[in-house]
C-alpha cells in the first residue's frame, strides 16, 4: 500500500505476531505506522489489520498519551516486571 516504507523498530510480539514501527509515505504524505505483522505461506512478514497510522500532525498527541501509558505502569509498578529491563536493539541499518 505505501510508496515508500522505512522500518525503524520491531519486535516479536510472540510466536505468531512481529510489532513494527515505520515511516511511510503513501501519495505524497508521511506516516508513521504501528502494525501488527504476521508470517504468510512463504515466511515473508505479511501486515495484518491491527495497527494505527499516524501524521506528523498528531504525532505529538500520541507521545503524550505513550507518556500517560508509561506513567501509569510506573506508578503501578509494572513497568519492569521482576526486575528486567528491556533489550534495546537499533533497528537494521540498510
């Protein structure tokens, strides 16, 4: 669907689901997409439905609510459950 399409971060979300963030730029306009990915027939990452897009215009509202998520989990003490931090990892360079 995108023209162009740059992934800056995934993760395995668990055996079937890979979550991956991009820029995408679709008709002249940039997005950030957050989506859902899962393995097809051929092995290939395939997007499912689940997932939101972003302009740049809301990009700011949306940090401030990942800002009140964060919040929230630190307060409740569950931002790192049993003391483990997670595992930063650059995403690909290429």
């Amino acid at each position: 669907m995108p023209d162009d399409r740059k992934v800056l971060h995934e993760f395995k979300r668990n055996q079937e689901e890979t979550l991956r963030i991009s820029l995408s730029n679709f008709k002249g306009r940039t997005y950030i997409d957050i989506r859902m990915f899962y393995e097809d027939a051929n092995g290939e990452l395939a997007p499912t439905k689940k997932g939101v897009t972003i302009t740049p215009e809301l990009w700011d509202e949306f940090r401030t609510g990942v800002a009140n998520a964060e919040e929230a989990l630190q307060k409740g003490n569950l931002w790192h459950p049993e003391g483990a931090a997670p595992a930063a990892k650059p995403p690909d360079e290429g």
